[in-house]
C-alpha cells in the first residue's frame, strides 16, 4: 500500500504558512540524509558543536563551530582566511553572550564584515541564530540566504501588499547590504509571520518559517525565480500595489 501526503497550498497554488506545513516539513528534514544530522544535532554537527561548547570565544571551539557551519549550510567562507578571520572577530567582541540574547541584529552586520571585501551575511546570520537558538534557547534572529530571499517578495506582497522585486528579480540581495538591511530583513519576516496567522491561525516561530520556506524553493534557482515573479505578478493583477505613503 502507498502511502503519501499533500501540503497546504494558498489560493494562487504557493506554499501556505500552516502547522501542517510546519508539521510535514520538519519531518521530512529529520529522515532526509542530506539535512539530518544537522537538524537531529549529529556528533560533530553545529548544532552538537553549540550545544557542548556554548556561547564560547575560545580560539579552538568556535573554530570547530565556525568550520561545521559553513560545511554544512555552505556559506563559503574564504579558505583558510575566511575562517580565521571570522573566528577572531567573534572572538574579540564585548558581551558575545548578550548581544545575542537581546537579538542585537548589529552583530550581524560586523561579523558580516570580518573578511576585506566581503559580506558574508548569510554565514552571520546562521551563527547568530543557531547560537541563540540552540543555546539560549531565544528565536530572536532569522537565516538570510538566497532561497529565503528569493522567497521573501511573495510572501511580503501576499500578507502585507508590499513589494520587494525589481523586475524578476527579489531587491534583498542589495537591500540586505543597506544601512540597518538585516534588521529591516528580520522585521519583514516577523510582520509576515504575525500576518500568516491572522490568515491560518497558526503562529509559527522564525525557525519555522526558515525551515519551510527553504526545504520548499531550495531546487532549481531559474525555476524559482520564475515562478515567484510570475506569483506576484498574478497577485498584482488582483490586488494593484499601493506605495506607503508617510
């Protein structure tokens, strides 16, 4: 006898933000061999690594944490510098421990910086929230990565009638680099997530939402991109854009 499921789908056919949802896909992640050490918190995994270690700024430990997060989210830090460098700027900052426990999206931003000529937000904001998600047990910060951002245009304009594609194309891999971009970024998210629930009735968490949202529109870059232009494009139609005015 076969077995299967079907995810909840919103009224132009996109992923919905429900438990479900939520549900299937965390499920799917824990027996997928690609991802589940990583989300079980494998022996010799970042989540392992944090959870044995702590918010720590030994050279040693974080240098273990920061090599086990980029293998496994494949931020692409430099070799060999990439690492170092990053180890050291975390290592030097005042009250690691309490920054991230207030969510300081600042953090973000300067461990972002640690490399010359490069910005490495997507490795910063996986280590600012898998620390405080793992150790502090605090969902104060979100992941930024390619697929999310390439997401995020759909789910800004279905929940909140805000528009966030140039184009084709989603407008935060440069609006992330702007003055206070993550924290703009972060606060999307958590407006689209209070949105969601005033639709579904489910209030799902930041983590939640990064690990569906992902899991969902990881495959083919070409494909995604077309489909969430073509998405909005279709919800423009219905629901003209209207500019904020201040």
């Amino acid at each position: 006898m076969a077995y299967g499921f079907t995810l909840d789908m919103d009224r132009n056919g996109m992923l919905s933000l429900t438990e479900k949802n939520v549900q299937l896909i965390g499920s799917i992640l824990l027996i997928d061999s690609n991802y589940k050490d990583s989300f079980i918190g494998a022996d010799g995994s970042a989540q392992q690594l944090f959870k044995t270690y702590g918010i720590t700024q030994k050279l040693q430990e974080l240098t273990k944490i920061i090599e086990a997060l980029d293998k496994e989210n494949s931020t692409h830090l430099p070799v060999g510098d990439g690492i170092r460098l990053t180890v050291n700027t975390i290592c030097k900052k005042d009250d690691l421990e309490g920054r991230l426990k207030n969510g300081d999206a600042d953090l973000v931003d300067e461990i972002a910086k640690a490399v010359p000529g490069r910005y490495n937000v997507s490795f910063a904001s996986k280590y600012c929230t898998f620390a405080s998600r793992y150790v502090l047990k605090e969902d104060n910060y979100v992941i930024y990565d390619s697929v999310i951002a390439d997401a995020i245009p759909y789910y800004a304009y279905y929940y909140l009638n805000e528009n966030y594609l140039r184009r084709t194309r989603s407008m935060w891999p440069e609006l992330i680099k702007s003055q206070n971009g993550y924290d703009d970024y972060r606060k999307l998210i958590k407006r689209i997530i209070v949105a969601a629930k005033e639709d579904t009735g489910y209030g799902m968490s930041a983590a939640e939402f990064d690990s569906a949202i992902w899991y969902y529109y990881k495959g083919n870059e070409k494909a995604r991109v077309n489909l969430i232009a073509d998405k909005v494009k279709e919800l423009k139609r219905k629901v003209p854009y209207e500019p904020k005015r201040n």
